[in-house]
C-alpha cells in the first residue's frame, strides 16, 4: 500500500506540472493572440504606408521625367513649325521670282512698244 501511494502521488504530481505547463501555454497563447489583434491596425498601416511610399516614389520620378518629356514635345513642334516656315520661304521665293521674270517681261514690252 505504501508504494501505491508513492506511486500515485507521483502520478499526481506530474498531473500538477503538466496542468502548470498546459496553464502557461495556453496564457502564452492568449497573450500572443491579444498582441496580434493589437498589432494588426499597425500592420494595416503599414501597408498603407508601404504603399503611399510607392505613389511618392512614382510621383516623384514623373516630375523628374516630365520637364524632359515637355522638351522633346516642344522640340518636335519647333522642328516642325521650322519645316513649315521653310517650306513657306521657298513658295515665297518662287513666287518673287516668277513675279520679277514677269515685271521684267512687261518692262522690256513696254519699252519695246515705245521704240515702234
């Protein structure tokens, strides 16, 4: 009889520290679980914040590009408004010309006509 109750209370003891151990184990968990539900609005943030970061980072690299982009568009339309103006000067040209062949023919009608 003796040796039963070494026996059991051995037995009983190991119930005691396992039930300790499942205690601290489940208040572990229960801690940790109240620490994510605290954490999560900040992961959200986060997030939010990563992806703000992102925008920023876009936003800025348009506004490095976009004065660069306006002067290739402006060089385009300058190139273009060059062509226009030459090809403007050589009608212009040709039409003086055309325009001076024929003064100079009626000037020589004209004095001719009086030598008659």
């Amino acid at each position: 009889m003796a040796v039963d109750k070494i026996g059991d209370q051995a037995r009983i003891d190991l119930l005691r520290e396992n039930y300790k151990n499942l205690t601290s184990a489940h208040d572990a968990i229960a801690k940790a679980e109240q620490q994510l539900a605290r954490l999560r609005p900040l992961l959200a943030e986060a997030e939010q914040h990563s992806q703000l970061q992102g925008r920023i980072a876009e936003a800025e690299q348009c506004a490095e590009f976009a004065p660069r982009y306006f002067a290739r568009r402006k060089l385009g339309l300058l190139e273009h408004a060059i062509s226009a103006a030459q090809n403007d000067l050589a009608q212009h040209a040709a039409t003086r010309a055309t325009l001076n062949w024929r003064s100079n023919r009626a000037a020589r009608c004209t004095t001719g006509s009086r030598a008659i």
